[in-house]
C-alpha cells in the first residue's frame, strides 16, 4: 500500500519532562504476567530511592496478583531499557540512570503466570 504524506507534521510533545511538575515518567513490565497486559507509566520523583519503588510504589500496582507476595526480590532479574541492570536500593532512580520515559522490565524466576500456570 502506497502512503502519501499530507505535509510535515511538526509539534511540542505533551509528555515532556517539563510538564510533570518534578517527577518523570517511569514504565514497569513484570514479564511473563499476563494479567497486566501492558506496561504501567508512573511519575516519579528522580530522588526516589529504588527500594522505595519496591516497598511503596509497585505493591500498589501489582498487589493483587496472587504470586505477589512470594517474590524473592534477590532473584529477580531486570532490564533499564533493553540492557541489563542490577539496582541500587539505597540510591535514587537518578543515580541508577533511571530517566524520563524509561523502561523497567523485571522477571520473577519461578513465578510465572498465575499460581504457577504459565500464559504464554
């Protein structure tokens, strides 16, 4: 299918960093979940630990998994933006290079699907 263009399309991104008053935008995926289909966008202050993140932050958004509770967070395993990572707790999204639009992708090794039952 051809597709022609109407004409530059030019424009100032609403989701810049500017516009969330101190915080950034950081995504979450807990891979092989499917019960949360998609990543989740949270904003974030730059100067929030990371063991915050873990305490406060994702029991809110992925506490009523029924596998939530038994995760070793010593065996889990993490992607900041496509290379591997290995978080500071004690130190902020900022010192462990987490910016603005990016991408956290952690695995649970021996919690997959619901209740041990794969989906996928």
């Amino acid at each position: 299918m051809t597709v022609a263009a109407i004409g530059r399309y030019e424009f100032k991104s609403r989701d810049r960093l500017e516009y969330f008053h101190g915080n950034q935008v950081v995504y979450f995926h807990w891979e092989e979940h499917l019960m949360f289909c998609a990543g989740l966008a949270l904003p974030l202050p730059p100067t929030m630990p990371f063991r915050a993140i873990l305490s406060d932050v994702l029991p809110g958004c992925y506490g009523t998994h029924p596998d939530w509770a038994r995760i070793d967070w010593g065996k889990v395993t993490w992607m900041l933006d496509s290379r591997p990572f290995k978080p500071v707790l004690d130190a902020s999204l900022a010192d462990n290079h987490i910016g603005h639009k990016s991408l956290l992708r952690f695995w649970t090794p021996g919690l997959q699907g619901i209740d041990g039952i794969p989906t996928c």
